[in-house]
C-alpha cells in the first residue's frame, strides 16, 4: 500500500463468500508452502484482511465513501 496515505487498522465484521475465503485459505497456503514437518505456517485472518485492503485501496474505496449517494 501507498506510504504517501495515512492508514489505520478498523477492526470490522465483513460477510464474504465460503467460496471467497476457501479461495485465500487455498492460495495462502500455495504460496507459504508447507515447512519441514509438512505443516502450512500462514496467518489466513491477516491474509483475508491484506486481501481486503489491497481491494479497497486499489478500487478507491476512499471516493465511493465520500459519495453519498452510495449511503441510500
């Protein structure tokens, strides 16, 4: 992300997919890879909210909010 903005962490609920999160789980793991005793050493609660902000940020989540006719 962008160090030009200031950020912060918003602890949030989200409603996703089982689809979507079986979707993280699945490539999270791909790319960790299993360590020597064959076991996957990958936070997938950080990686769902990586995921999420990264499509946030890249969809400018920032202009959609400040529209309020997005709030109807």
């Amino acid at each position: 992300m962008p160090e030009s903005k200031e950020m912060i962490d918003v602890h949030v609920n989200v409603e996703i997919t089982t689809e979507t999160i079986q979707a993280i789980v699945e490539n999270a793991k791909k790319i960790a890879g299993p360590d020597e005793k064959g076991f996957y050493r990958v936070d997938t609660a950080d990686k769902v909210s990586e995921m999420i902000s990264r499509f946030l940020l890249e969809n400018d989540f920032e202009r959609y909010v400040k529209n309020v006719e997005n709030y109807k």
